[in-house]
C-alpha cells in the first residue's frame, strides 16, 4: 500500500482490489464507455497525442481506450483487466494513489468513471499532476455527484426490501434525485468556494463527501463508489495550482458545470 495510507484506507484498498478482480474477470461490471469516446477522442486529436504523445489512463478497466493513441500506458488496481491488453500496450498494476512513474513522464491522460472510486481522491489528483510533464493534458471525467443511496440500491430495490428507515429513504430519492432541490445545495456551496478561493491565493484542499462503498452487491452504477464530488471543486482545486482549465473555457460555465469532464493543462 502506499505510504502513510491509514489502517482504515488500507482495508477499503484491500476490498475493492478483490472486487474489482473478481469484477473485471467477467463481462458484465462495466457498460462499455461509448458515450466519453468521441470526447476523448477529440481530445487526443486537437492535442496532438495519437500518434507522437506518451499517453497514461489513470483506472483503464478492461482498457477499452488503449487504441485511441501509439504510446498507451493503462494502470489499474486490478491484476485481471492485464488480460484484456494487447502486447504492443503496457499495463502497469497500481494504486491511482501511487503511481510508480518518475515526474514529467507522459504528455497526457485520462481517467474515466475512476476518481469516485478512490478513497482519497485528492492523492490522485496530486499523482496526476506529478506524472504529467509541464504543458501537458488531462482530460478528467469521473461520474461527479454520486448519489449517497447508490450502495444500497434505493431506487431499483422494491419497498418490501426495507424496514421503515430504508422506506423513508427511498421514498425521499426523487425529491432528493430533483435538480432543482440539488441546485440549492450546490450553487451555494459552490459561491462559497469562490469566494474563498478570492480571499485566499494558496492551494486549495479538495473537499469531497465519504462514502461506504458495497463490494458485496452490485445493485446499480456507483454502488462500489467511495466518495461523492462536485465537478467545480475539480476545477478550483487545480486552478489553485496555477494549472488551466481548458474545458469548461469560462469562469461562468466552470460554475455551472453540471456532470461534464472537465481537461486540464498542467502548468508547474
């Protein structure tokens, strides 16, 4: 495990190493990530990687993606998505929190439906900014906002599986669910991070909500989530940095950012 990984960290990395080689052994975990391949490949394209960039993907799956470029390094925490890669592609097996790759090593990256999945997400996004090389690329799209009743399936589990608790919670998901009620609690948030983030000039710490992940039952997208993130958080933490946010280009669509990736050009 990395270094200064607590007791608790350690155990969830345990668990979700066993999951996800259980998981990714089979065929069914993961529905392929057509609707992020012509971002991604856009973005390959317009930043000159597919064929004279040294590219990484930070959580590759059953890397779906190792063809978007020549030079495709995949990581991953799991031992048997390396079935899944050609010979001419490398796969390197490894916690996203601890890459084994010397500084400024790639021209780009990505990482698709992955950083929720990290128990300290802020670590990776630490490691991503080190294993890229100054002026590089990194096109970033977790799933943001994920729904705290996911690891239990609320919303696709029939009210008889519940006790009264568990049918007050499921009952409340579509208020919860609406986006005019989520609005509420993310805007304001998210004025208050602005406004921090103009009366202070330091880097910022990247705040996210912990969540208990289910490695038991997989009973719906993000049920094995660790944690929940507001894309903008995303956007305030590396502009703190001093990186720039290629995609959203203005502050006003950084701020309204809804569940869109979010391409960063890493400047240190």
């Amino acid at each position: 495990m990395p270094e200064g990984t607590d007791t608790r960290t350690a155990n969830v990395l345990s668990q979700a190493q066993a999951f996800y080689d259980r998981e990714f052994s089979g065929e069914k975990y993961m529905a392929p990530l057509t609707n992020s391949w012509p971002n991604l490949k856009r973005f390959v394209t317009e930043h000159n990687l597919v064929e004279s960039g040294k590219c990484i993907e930070f959580g590759c799956g059953r890397a779906e993606n190792q063809d978007m470029v020549r030079d495709y390094t995949g990581t991953d925490i799991s031992s048997t998505v390396a079935k899944h890669f050609r010979p001419d592609k490398t796969f390197v097996q490894c916690s996203a929190t601890d890459l084994p790759f010397p500084d400024n090593s790639f021209d780009g990256g990505w990482s698709i439906w992955v950083l929720e999945h990290v128990p300290e997400p802020e670590k990776m996004l630490s490691e991503i900014r080190r294993v890229i090389k100054p002026g590089g690329v990194v096109f970033l799209h977790p799933a943001w906002q994920v729904r705290e009743w996911a690891a239990n399936g609320y919303p696709v589990r029939p009210y008889s599986d519940f006790g009264l608790r568990g049918k007050l919670i499921k009952a409340s998901v579509p208020l919860r669910n609406w986006i005019v009620w989520r609005s509420l609690f993310v805007f304001s948030n998210r004025f208050l991070r602005l406004l921090e983030r103009m009366l202070s000039k330091a880097p910022t710490k990247f705040r996210f909500k912990r969540l208990t992940p289910n490695f038991e039952k997989f009973w719906m997208p993000d049920s094995d989530a660790m944690n929940k993130m507001d894309p903008y958080e995303a956007i305030v933490w590396f502009r703190s940095r001093g990186d720039e946010i290629i995609y959203p280009a203005s502050h006003l669509k950084q701020f309204l950012i809804r569940t869109n990736e979010i391409c960063i050009r890493v400047r240190k």
